[in-house]
C-alpha cells in the first residue's frame, strides 16, 4: 500500500476453534497428507513475521457467498453451496479517480462469469485429497513450465512467473492433489467448468486432475484474463507492472483499479465480478493484498 513496501511478510492466521486436524492436509508435499497434531503452516516454518493474514483457498471448509472463503474451520466438515443468487459478490467502491474506460471485448467462447461452487458427492467430507501430494520442488519447475507457456500466439501477452507462483500459494499452498470444498482442484485451484472452457479456447487437452495439466490450465486462464482486461480497459497493453497500481496515493495500492489487480482479482472471483456495468473495481482486495505481498515474498521461493 502507499508508503509501504510490498515486502510484507506472511503467516497463516489459525483462528479460534481450529483444530490441529483442520490443518492436517497442509502438509509439506513430499508425501501423503500428515496426519500429525502438529502442523504448522509454510509460512510459520519460515520464521516469517505476522503482517498479512493468510490462509490457502483451498483450506476453507465451508463455501460462503463469496467466491473466496479463506477462513478456515476444522477439517471434516461437509461443504455448503450457496444458492446462486449467492455466488454474485458485490463490486465494493475502490477508488475516487475515474475508472479506466472500457472497449467492447468480444469473445465468442468466454469463461464463466463467475466462480460458482460445485457441490461434491453426498457425505464427502472436504477438504480432501485425491492422492499424493507432488514435492514442492516439482510444483515449483510445473509453474515455471507453464509461465513460460504461450497460449496467445500472437497479442504480446507474458504471464509473470512470480504471479502464476502467488496465486498457486495463495489458493492451496502448492498442495497437487487437494480438492477444496467449493470443489476447485489442485494445485491452481481450477474449477471444472474452467477446466473445461480452457481445453476448448486454446485446443488443449490438459487433465486438470495432474499437476502439469493443472498448472497449465491455471497459466492459460491467466493469460487469457491479461489479454481480456488489457483489451477492455488498456488499450492493448499487456504490461502487470506494480507501478501502474500507484498513482492514487489515497488509495491502498492493491485496491486500485490497474491491471495487475484486475488479473488477481479476477481468477478469484471471475471476470464478471471485475468487469461491471459500473467500470473495472475490485471486488476482493482481501485476496489481491496477500497475492500481490506473495509476488515479492513468499515462503514458496524456498523451494
């Protein structure tokens, strides 16, 4: 935020009534989930200060009305899905100075609007794993594939690798197989509609249930949200650059409405709940502050 840097260091906010089970599926990813009393998050073991408050996506047993529930409770309990009139969150005001102005963005074959909790199989008890937990170390050289991966060949669009990093850590901790309980998958969290959508828009193939394929699918739908609001808001400017999220100096610098945050936001809440009627805001900024301070110091670097 202004007159502070981004380095902020991170910690996992165990909140009151959590259980040691409630984090036994944070493991360290080089086995099956642990099922010790004792565990402690990334971020802890990396002696990091407490500043922002964070907890991985897919951690949160319970689905709210906003597509992002990052509180967490005990491991164990049943997944609750909204109702759909739920799912929408309101656009909260972020800044004071004119919106960017939008250009019409056709896409024949969009996304989801939103990112809309799918309910799991009866009495299937969330969040859980679907095997075993990829090395970190592996996670780590999967996002650095798929970074690196062009989907749009020919509009001048780069996706960050310490962006694709963030939001992976962000959303499950870097966990390969988690399956969270508004039913996002591994290690990007991808919904299965997004699965589905992203192999038909760029004429793939990716099992979004293998840690490539996910991370994968993650970077494509990254890009594809850097090309869709660098059209609509940018003039065609692809550019994630932390700058351009600093020139309200009354407003934090991760609820301005640049481009950056607009990516952020967007893989959180989906496209529709970035791009209004009213302009470009940003819904969420309980979600781009711990990204954006993750981008410049994450305890995944370590690896």
């Amino acid at each position: 935020m202004r007159g502070k840097s981004l380095l902020i260091a991170l910690t996992v906010a165990l909140t009151a009534g959590v259980g040691a089970a409630g984090w036994a599926a944070y493991g360290d990813g080089l086995g099956a989930p642990e099922k010790s009393a004792s565990i402690e998050s990334a971020a802890v073991q990396a002696g990091l200060a407490a500043s922002v408050e964070v907890t991985p996506r897919a951690l949160a047993v319970q689905v709210t009305a906003s597509p992002s529930a990052t509180g967490a409770a005990a491991a164990g309990a049943t997944a609750v899905v909204p109702s759909p009139a739920a799912a929408t969150p309101k656009a909260w005001a972020t800044t004071q100075r004119p919106l960017p102005r939008r250009t019409i963005v056709v896409d024949p074959n969009p996304p989801p609007l939103y990112r809309k909790p799918v309910p799991l199989p009866t009495g299937q008890k969330c969040p859980y794993h679907e095997g075993v937990d990829a090395p970190k170390a592996e996670v780590k050289l999967a996002l650095e594939a798929a970074a690196a991966k062009r989907f749009w060949t020919v509009s001048n669009v780069q996706l960050p690798v310490n962006l694709i990093k963030a939001v992976g850590w962000m959303e499950s901790g870097w966990q390969s197989t988690i399956i969270a309980c508004d039913g996002g998958i591994g290690t990007m969290q991808v919904m299965p509609d997004t699965a589905t959508w992203m192999n038909e828009r760029f004429d793939t193939d990716y099992n979004v249930h293998t840690l490539e394929g996910n991370t994968m699918i993650g970077s494509a739908y990254l890009q594809w949200l850097i090309k869709y609001f660098g059209d609509a808001y940018f003039g065609g400017s692809y550019t994630l650059t932390a700058a351009d999220c600093a020139k309200d100096p009354n407003v934090a610098d991760y609820k301005e409405p640049c481009l950056l945050n607009a990516v952020i936001a967007a893989y959180n809440y989906g496209y529709g709940a970035v791009d209004t009627p009213s302009g470009l805001v940003i819904p969420n900024p309980q979600y781009t502050e711990p990204v954006r301070a993750l981008m410049t110091n994450c305890p995944c670097f370590a690896y």
